[in-house]
C-alpha cells in the first residue's frame, strides 16, 4: 500500500507537482501514524487488563518473528513519543528556555 504512493510520487514529472503532493501525503501518515497508534495501545491495555505480562504482550506484537521488547511494550502502555521521536522531543524540552519568575 504504501510502496504504491511512494512509486506514484516519484513518478510525478513536475518537481512542484510531486512536492506538493509528499507534503500532503506525509500529513496524511503523520495523521495515520497517531490514530494507528493508538489503536496499538488500545489492543496493548486489553492484553495487560487480561492478565498478560509486557514479555507476552511483545510476543504478541512481535514483527517477522521479533517480539517487541518488554520496555517497548512498558513506553506503549505510556503513550506519548518513543524512539527517535521520543529523543527530538527531549531535545526539544531541553532547548526551551527557562520561564522568567
């Protein structure tokens, strides 16, 4: 699915054209990306509210054959940025200024 709007954009001759349409189609993911991911998080509290461990709970989420590692599971369950998103936002935090008393 997504190979496909990536080969249709960069088949888009006109530079302008096919600028504009990656600008929309990356806030289109962006948008995709929060709503998928919070339905990760939905079905990861079921599992936990069923009983299961975060270790069984990666197991479950595992990716060609790789369960999700039990503190992926624990920053899940959490919410907010992980990975690199989770650092760019500390950067960010660490960038802002101290507020004046």
């Amino acid at each position: 699915m997504f190979k496909k709007l990536i080969n249709d954009l960069k088949a888009v001759e006109d530079p302008s054209r096919r600028g504009a349409l990656a600008t929309e189609a990356l806030d289109v993911l962006k948008e995709a990306n929060t709503e998928i991911s919070q339905i990760r998080q939905a079905a990861a509290r079921e599992l936990k509210d069923q009983g299961l461990s975060y270790k069984e709970i990666g197991e479950r989420f595992s990716r060609d054959g790789k369960p999700l590692h039990f503190t992926r599971i624990q920053q899940i369950l959490k919410g907010g940025p992980t990975g690199r998103w989770a650092k760019a936002a500390r950067e960010a935090e660490a960038k802002k200024p101290e507020p004046e008393e």
